[in-house]
C-alpha cells in the first residue's frame, strides 16, 4: 500500500510540472484575471460618482442632497449584501465544474447588469419603480462579483509560479485601482464634453453603456486560458467532492473566520478613500469635484502599480508582516486624512488620499493570496469566495453608509475614525491568529 501511495503521489507531481510548464504567459493571466475586478470597480466608481453627483436627483428626487446620497449608497450596499449569494452558487460550481466555466460566467452577468443600469429610466417616469430596477441590478451584480473575486485570484496563483503567489495571486487586486482610473476619467471626460443639463438629462448613461467593451475584452482574454493545472489534478484523479461550500463550514470554519476577517479592515480604508471622499470634498468641504477625481485617480494610479509590489514582498517578508505594517500605518492615517482634508488646500487633498492608498496597497497586496491559501484545493474557491464576500459585507458594504450617516448625524470625523479603526483592529487580531502561509505548500 505505501508503494502505490508513493507511487500516485509522484504521478501526481509529475502531472502538475508537465501542466505548470505549458502554462499560458504570466502577461496574459495577469490581464485575464484583473479584468473582472476592473469592470466591477468601473461600475462602481461610476456609480459612486454618479451617487454624489446625478442619482440622489435621478432616483431620488425628493430627499435633500445628503439623504438623497445615502441612499444611493444604500443601493450601494445591496452590491455587497448579495455577494454571499454568489459565493455560496459559484464558489460551489467553481470547485464542481472549474475556475474558467464560472469566471466567464460571472463576467457575462456583470456586464449585463452594468449595461441595463444605463438604460434604467428616472424615478419621474417610472415613481418608485425606477430604484428598485436599481436596486434589483445592484443584487444581480454583487451575486456575479461575489463568485468572481476567488476564480480570479485563482486563475493567475493556480497557474503561476509556487514561490511568487503573492505577486500573482495579486493581479487580481490591481483590478481596483484600473477600473477607478477609468470610471474616474471616463466620467470626467463625459462631464467636459457635456453640458451639465444633458449630463444629468442622459449623459450619466454612458459610462455604464460603455462598460459591454470591457465585457468584450474580458472574454476573450479569459477564453484563451485553460483550467489551472490543480483544478485538472482533482478531476483526473476523481477528488472533487459534492458539496464543498458544506466542507468549508464543517471543516475549515476556522480558516473561513480569519479569511474573512483580514479584509474588514482593507474594504473600509478603501471604501473611505476611493468611495467617501467625493462626498465629503464636495457636500462638507464645497470644494470642486475636479480636484477630489485628480486625488481619487492619482491615489488609484499609484494603488496599481503598489500592489504587485506588496504582494511581491510578501513572497520574501511574509504576508502578516506586509499585512500588519499596512494595517497599523492606516489607523494613523485615519485622523491624519481628516486633518488633511480640513485644510482644504488642493496639495494636502491629494496628499491625504494618495498616501492613504499606499498604506491600503500594503494591506491588499498580500491579501488575494493570504485569504486563498486558507483553503486545499477541493474547496479553495469556495473558502475563497466566501471568506470575501462575508468579509465584504462587513467592511466594504456598510462603510460609506457608515460615513455619511456618523457625519450627518455628529457633524464630526472623530468617530469616522474611530470606526475605522475598529475594523483594522479585527483586522490585525484575525492576522495574529493566522499562520502564516507564504514560502509553504499550497494545503490539499
């Protein structure tokens, strides 16, 4: 018995280097597996735009401004609230029927629920049906985005080299930061050409009518890469199982805990500088839109190219140090953006985000292959998707709506702070309880 044992093992192993050695190049993974998250940040830059901008007149006309966008940040919200859902149905069917099936899949109803936002008529010829169209959109898209994050990590990690998961794992964290400078540019140069009557008449369609081109790239780059070589191994060898979302929560409800806990933290420090600080430059401090999208988009340029490289040092230090050091720095800056923020001065602006985007790209680096290495791999897209998307809720679902309320009701940054804080705290005591991953075979 100890002979076959071994015996499969190294048919095993053999089988995975012929597969890692007909890999597609690490140019194009990279691309296939940030298209997804850049689409899904696209539309979410738009539509956090259009949210301070357009909505809170579009679809809810009859509330004040501030209301009116907390609101439109609570159909924000529903994006994540739904994730679970698509975690649950793709992290299932990614470990059932493969990553490429269900990435494809995913992008497919992204994208056409981001173009069906921008044929949704006004809530003055459609009353109150026109939001909930809104909000029933918002679900659609944060179901597919909830099954997509994980397959995307994988695709780029499954394929690539051992010893560099934490710079390929991070491709699909770059994603972000692409589809902010793009929703942010293309909105700017929508804003230009238009004027401001026909922009909030129609122009506001555009940019999410635009977004069937990036559905349109993102398939074909993600038709011409095969299944990842791991997720080969299980089917030939027969060792997928039958319910693996059940596994996760029997079986590694520890990991799914900490994986999920690790990005709380991460999504309100991104959901502060990317998300919130167009509200707050332009309602609280009546300073142009132009220079809060100049800092949003020289923060995002700066997030893009940072990321690999935190999640490439996190190959060689560690994933909780890189980890760590990003969440204690963003606590700091949590009161030093508001203090920034309150000189008003354009420098300072700019300074108070794009720093703060640095510290986030410690923490984001790392992350995509920290939360995925939790898992082995029969339920990896499972656990993946899920510890995310929980994760999400918690962090990335409620923060703007956290921000606006705590400031409308206080008229205070204090405890905007504080609850930033507080989430990076989980942050930090979930990567105290973890092991570290980095330099260590992948568990199966």
């Amino acid at each position: 018995m100890m002979d076959n044992s071994s015996t499969l093992n190294q048919q095993s192993s053999v089988e995975l280097n012929v597969s890692m050695q007909s890999r597609p190049p690490m140019a194009r993974l990279a691309a296939a597996s940030s298209i997804g998250t850049t689409l899904e940040w696209f539309d979410f830059t738009v539509y956090n735009l259009m949210a301070a901008l357009v909505f809170n007149a579009v679809f809810f006309p009859s509330f004040d401004p501030l209301s009116g966008t907390i609101l439109a940040f609570s159909t924000y919200a529903v994006g994540y609230l739904s994730r679970p859902f698509g975690g649950v149905i793709f992290g299932h069917l990614g470990d059932k029927l493969g990553r490429r099936f269900v990435l494809v899949a995913t992008l497919v109803m992204m994208g056409a629920a981001t173009g069906l936002m921008g044929l949704l008529p006004t809530y003055r010829v459609w009353g109150v049906w026109s939001p909930v169209l809104l909000v029933t959109l918002r679900f659609l898209q944060g179901a597919a985005i909830g099954g997509e994050w994980a397959g995307a990590v994988l695709l780029s990690m499954e394929h690539g080299d051992e010893k560099q998961r934490g710079r390929n794992a991070s491709w699909a964290q770059v994603g972000p930061a692409c589809g902010t400078l793009l929703g942010a540019g293309f909105l700017t140069a929508c804003t230009a050409a238009l004027p401001a009557d026909a922009f909030q008449a129609w122009g506001w369609r555009i940019p999410f009518l635009a977004s069937a081109v990036l559905v349109a790239f993102g398939l074909w780059l993600r038709r011409g890469v095969d299944e990842t070589p791991l997720f080969k191994q299980l089917e030939r060898h027969h060792h997928k199982i039958e319910m693996p979302i059940k596994e996760v929560f029997t079986g590694h409800w520890r990991r799914l805990l900490i994986a999920g806990s690790v990005r709380i933290g991460s999504d309100i420090v991104y959901g502060l500088l990317v998300v919130f600080t167009l509200t707050y430059v332009t309602s609280v401090l009546h300073l142009p839109r132009s220079l809060a999208l100049l800092a949003t988009m020289l923060g995002a340029a700066l997030h893009a190219v940072c990321v690999p490289l935190f999640g490439g040092l996190s190959d060689r230090l560690g994933r909780r140090v890189v980890y760590g050091t990003g969440a204690v720095l963003s606590i700091v800056w949590a009161f030093a953006y508001f203090y920034l923020m309150g000189t008003c001065q354009a420098v300072n602006i700019c300074v108070a985000v794009v720093v703060g985007m640095l510290f986030q790209a410690m923490m984001y680096g790392p992350q995509a292959a920290f939360v995925t290495e939790q898992f082995p791999t029969r339920v990896r897209y499972a656990g993946a998707s899920l510890s995310a998307t929980l994760g999400g809720i918690i962090g990335g679902a409620f923060g703007p709506l956290v921000f606006a309320s705590l400031y409308k009701a206080y008229q205070s940054t204090t405890l905007i702070c504080l609850y930033i804080a507080s989430g990076l705290v989980i942050t930090l005591i979930a990567l105290l309880a973890a092991k570290e991953t980095a330099g260590k075979p992948l568990a199966e």
